[in-house]
C-alpha cells in the first residue's frame, strides 16, 4: 500500500490535508510537522511519495532534497508553497519533483498524487450526505439525483430543509436513504427545487437519519444485502467498526443490553466526529480559497455538531467581522 507523508508545521492545515488525500483509496497517511521529524520517519520507513511545504521551521524544505540524497533514496516530491516565485530559482528542474502553489485545493493535490502514485480512485468531494447537511443547515429545498454506473436512478428530496422522501427503483424511505446517502462511484446533482415535494416517506432529523443510514450499510453491505455501490466512506466505516467500541466494566455487572447501548453511543459520538472533521476540513479549503460563503455554511455545519468547539466559534466571529453571518436573515453571496 503506497505510503504518503504530509510535512507542514501549520497543524490544522496539515491535518485537513492528510484527510483529504487519506480519501485517495489504497494509500496510508503520515505527518510531520518539521524536516528532523519527517527525516527520522523516512529512516524508519520510507514513505512512497512526500507532500512538502517550504517555509518549515528548523530548516527549509528544499534540504530535504539533498538529504534524500545523502540516504540514497529516490522518492517523489511535491512541494506546496505560498511562496514559490521567492524560491522556484532555487527548486532543481526534475521528473520527482512537483510544485504547487498555495492556496491548493484538496481535488488537485489528489489528482496529483493519483497521477503520481497510479493510485485508485478519489471519493467524489460531495456525496448525498454533505448535500443533505448543507441543504439541511441552510434550510433549502432541493432534488438530489443519483445516477449509477449501471443507469440506475435515485433521488433524495429535502423541503424548507427537512429530508422529506426517498426513492431508487422499488426502495422507499429509509431502505432507499440508505443505498443512496453514501453512493459511490455515481454521478451526483443537486438542484434547488421549487415544486410541491410530494408524498413524504422519511421522517427525523438529518443527521439522525445520516447516521442510521451509516449503520445500515455498515452491517448489511458484509452480509452482500446492499449493492456494492452502497458502502460507506472509510471515516464512517472506521467510526462505526465494533473495534471502537469500550469493552465495558469487567467485574461481570454489565449486561449484553449495556453492552449493546454502549457500543450505539460510542458509534454515533464517533461518527459525528468524522462528520465534523468533514466540515472542518472543507471550512479550511474555502478559505484558503477565500470563498467565504462556503467557508461559513461548512463552519455552521461544524458547529452544529460540536457547538463548545473553540475553534469553531473563533473563525465563525472572524467571518462575522469581515461581513458573513451577522445575522440569520443574510442573502447568499
């Protein structure tokens, strides 16, 4: 399995990074947040491909060339800088080396990557899940459409921001949510939906119904009652693996019940961490990019899973400052 290793000292950065390109199916993440660091890794065990900032804090980054060279080492580098016309003179002209520019985004550092690795393919950026969550945070009404590989069709509806129905071939409800709020490898559209939305055949909160429908899947794509196509994320999956489950008290008062109730709420405080970290990382993206708009619905989607996050609620008062979400009765744009 091609290993990756991230080298950036800014944290949250690099943390959003390394999530994103895990997504890359088949590959395994490291980090490292100085040059000595990310050279005694490569002692240990030598990653395949490395993603490396310039500006690092004990030397620069463009040493680690010549130290991979002193270790004999061949590895592909791909240097993300915000600084790159002060050091492109110094940047050898060669076929493992790669440059971009910050702010990047997340789609092109995977292309990349996949490029150079050959590596599988990359979860689409949006699923149905983060359609319903936006949808659900802004309170739109829209037509989710799901098209299969194989020309099946789905759709999910949301009125006034409630998940309202659901429906692929004879699924229904919550049988049908469940095959397409995760679907991969399927072309996704949404579109705001001005119609009357029909029979309602789903009902619950969006997160509730999200995490059910995680459930779902989880269990019943290893029994092959789901199509294939049906099969959740790796941050979900590894959420919701028995093996985050507490193994309870061993002095034999608990019961298979408390058992059972334990391993539920451990898995839905562990799913929605995946899901805030989804937002977070996709807070972090919009504004490097200075989409502030998105940046805002992703933080508001955030907080409304962890509301005490500190971090949440810093940048959500500096995205008020600059003239985003003073109040909830903002237009978009």
């Amino acid at each position: 399995m091609p290993r990756i290793l991230i080298i950036d000292d800014e944290i949250t950065f690099r943390a959003s990074i390394a999530r994103g390109v895990a997504r890359i199916a088949g590959v395994e993440v490291e980090q490292a947040g100085s040059l000595d660091e990310a050279l005694a890794g490569i002692d240990r065990n030598a990653p395949d491909l490395i993603v490396s900032d310039i500006d690092l804090p004990d030397r620069s980054g463009i040493e680690l060339l010549g130290e991979l060279g002193k270790r004999g080492r061949s590895i592909p580098v791909v240097f993300v800088s915000a600084y790159l016309k002060a050091y492109r003179a110094q940047l050898p002209r060669h076929a493992n080396i790669e440059t971009l520019e910050k702010p990047v985004s997340i789609d092109e550092l995977r292309r990349v990557i996949s490029a150079r690795l050959g590596a599988g393919s990359v979860d689409d950026p949006f699923t149905v899940a983060d359609y319903v969550q936006l949808a659900s945070l802004g309170r739109h009404s829209v037509l989710i459409e799901v098209v299969f590989p194989d020309a099946r069709r789905g759709e999910v509806v949301m009125h006034d921001g409630e998940l309202w129905s659901a429906e692929i071939g004879d699924r229904q409800g919550r049988d049908a949510f469940g095959l397409l709020a995760f679907a991969r490898g399927c072309a996704i559209h949404c579109t705001r939906n001005a119609s009357e939305p029909g029979a309602r055949n789903l009902e619950g909160s969006g997160d509730a119904l999200l995490l059910d429908a995680a459930r779902l899947i989880d269990e019943t794509t290893r029994d092959g009652e789901l199509p294939a196509e049906a099969s959740l994320p790796p941050h979900w999956r590894d959420s919701l693996a028995p093996e985050h489950a507490s193994p309870g008290p061993t002095n034999g008062a608990a019961t298979p019940e408390d058992d059972a109730t334990r391993a539920d709420a451990e898995a839905v405080e562990t799913a929605a961490e995946a899901m805030f970290n989804r937002h977070w990382d996709r807070a972090i993206e919009s504004l490097l990019r200075k989409d502030y708009q998105a940046a805002l619905e992703a933080f508001r989607a955030a907080e409304a899973l962890n509301p005490a996050d500190p971090k949440v609620t810093a940048n959500l008062a500096r995205l008020k400052a600059l003239g985003f979400g003073a109040d909830q009765g903002e237009t978009d744009g």
